[in-house]
C-alpha cells in the first residue's frame, strides 16, 4: 500500500495531537501518590509591643532590623515618680511590719518596770494624801479648820485613789500583752500595705517594654522624648521561629493530608536546601482558591487552606519570601 504524500504532514500533525493529549493526560492521571505539591508564601509572626502605662519614652534601645531575644530590654518611660510611689510604699511596709512584731512580741520589761515604778508613787501619794484628808475630818469636827480647806483634802485623796487605780490596770494591761484584735487589725494593715506595694511594683513594670520572644525589630513608630498613649504600639517584633506557610489543597486530595504529617519547604533563596517542616492546620472548611493563585478557571475550584510550619530557628525564611511545599504521604 503506498502512503500518499501529500498524507505525510497530516499524519505528522495528528500524531503531533495525540502525543500531546496523551501527555495531558498522563501529567493529570500521574501526580506523585506520595507525595503532595503546592505553593505559597512564607508566614511569621509579628507582635505589635505596646506599654500599659502612659508617659515620655526615655529610650528605645532597638532600631529597625536589629535582633532581639527573649527577656531582653527594648524600651522605657520616664518612671521616676513611679518609682518614687514604689518607695513611699515599701517605706510603709516597713512601718506596718514593725508594727506588728511590736504587738506580737507584747511590751518590753523596761516598760512594765516604769509603770509598776509610777504605780508605787501614786500609791505612796494617796496613802499620805488619805491620811490628810482623815486628819482633816477630824480637825474640822473641831472646828479647828474650814469647810473648804476639809473639802480640798479629800477631793486631793480622792484624785490621787483614780490615778492609783489607773496606774494599777496599765501594769495589768502591760503584763497581759496587747489585745488580740489590735494584733489582727495591725496584721490587716500590712498585708494592706504589702498589696500597694506590689501594685507599684506592677505600676513600675508597666514602664518597660520586655521582649517575649526571639525575633527581629521589623517597624518602629516612636522616637525618645515622644509621649506614648498606653497600648498604642511603639514598634513591632517578627519571630523569625518556626515560619509557616499556607498553601491550598485541591478537594479531591485533602483527605490524604492529616496533622502532623512531615513535610519539606524550599525557597529559590536557598534552591538547594529543604528546610523539615509538619502540617499544622487544616481548614475545616472548603473555599474557593483565592483570586491571587492561578487562572480565572483555577479559581473557581474548591480547596483547604492547609498551613505548615518549618522546624527551623536559622532565620533563612523571611517573611513574603514565595515557598514550595511538599507534603510526604508515604507514612499514612
């Protein structure tokens, strides 16, 4: 049978069209059972650091780009009158703890020996003064003296009687100790005074910024001598730690993905290095694919946002760098 030549270039091209359908195909029919492949944008986190207090900002020790790490010192107010306020309350600490080891421990013998000593002189004063006021009645039976001058003597007896009978109760009272209650009440004061000074404390802590985490400064809004508005944000922090990224997965296939399954990212930064990474979040619910990814005829299908997060603390992942992903199905 001869071939028309005139055949040949038609022959060419349908072969040409059935090679590519069947690359098409195959390419769609293949993909990696293993293996998932997908693309995204490397993820961190950020925390905006504010102060809880008001005041002028003395000094921030950080500029844009510098790394910090965890417990470090980033930024203070002028604290001096909170400081001041921190002292005015240790101070009556102090006084209320004296106080009460003052009552719990009674009164000091010296004390007790003075009151007994005052005690023994209005008894010597009202046994001389009594005998007056005795000599007195009886010389006023005689009309040897007046009516007031025997009125004056026994009111001076009767006076220096009460302030024997006082001095007696104070040597009582300072022997027994002091009064359960004035002992809890001074108790309820210094735990009263121990509570305002841990507040100053608070308030004096609110002063400075404290870095809780290790990162990167990536913006700065304020400048020292500027008055800073309690929770308005001074600068911002970037945990370089355990970037993410999220990527989205095709409906037919999400449910091969599992948390906690392993994972590698890849950046062009670094073409040549995989950096180990496991799935962290999985959408529970279905989305069209976000308008930034694929064509017009892409974006209408239904995918999971599925996050995964890198295990490495190098700081080679940058936030907005573009990542490839791979999720390893072969441990399911």
């Amino acid at each position: 049978m001869k071939i028309n030549k005139k055949m040949i270039p038609v022959i060419i091209v349908a072969l040409a069209a059935l090679f590519a359908i069947y690359t098409i195909f195959l390419k769609s029919d293949g993909e990696d059972p293993n293996r998932i492949f997908a693309s995204g944008t490397i993820e961190t986190t950020d925390a905006d650091m504010s102060f809880m207090a008001n005041g002028f900002l003395k000094n921030r020790k950080v500029n844009e780009g510098d790394t910090v790490h965890r417990g470090d010192l980033i930024a203070e107010l002028d604290k001096r009158e909170a400081e001041a306020r921190l002292r005015q309350s240790a101070a009556a600490v102090e006084t209320a703890r004296s106080r009460l080891k003052d009552l719990s421990s009674g009164y000091r013998s010296q004390e007790i020996a003075e009151a007994e000593a005052q005690t023994a002189q209005f008894r010597s004063s009202w046994n001389n003064l009594k005998d007056e006021a005795e000599r007195s009645e009886k010389l006023f039976s005689g009309g040897a003296i007046s009516r007031q001058r025997l009125d004056r003597d026994i009111t001076a007896a009767e006076v220096a009687g009460s302030q024997l009978t006082a001095a007696k109760k104070k040597v009582e009272l300072l022997r027994s100790g002091f009064r359960e209650n004035s002992i809890d009440a001074s108790a309820n004061q210094l735990k009263e005074a121990e509570a305002s000074m841990e507040a100053a404390k608070v308030i004096v802590s609110n002063h400075v910024l404290i870095s809780p985490m290790d990162g990167v400064v990536s913006k700065v809004y304020s400048e020292p001598g500027e008055m800073i508005v309690m929770g308005k944000p001074v600068l911002t922090l970037t945990s370089l730690n355990r970037p993410r990224v999220k990527v989205y997965i095709p409906e037919y296939r999400i449910g091969r993905i599992m948390l906690g399954q392993k994972a590698d990212i890849t950046v062009d930064s670094f073409p040549d290095k995989k950096y180990p990474a496991t799935v962290t979040f999985i959408s529970p619910e279905a989305e069209f694919t976000p308008k930034t990814v694929q064509t017009a005829e892409e974006r209408v299908k239904l995918v999971f946002a599925v996050e995964v997060t890198a295990e490495t603390t190098e700081g080679h992942l940058k936030p907005g760098m573009p990542a490839d992903v791979t999720i390893d199905l072969s441990d399911e």
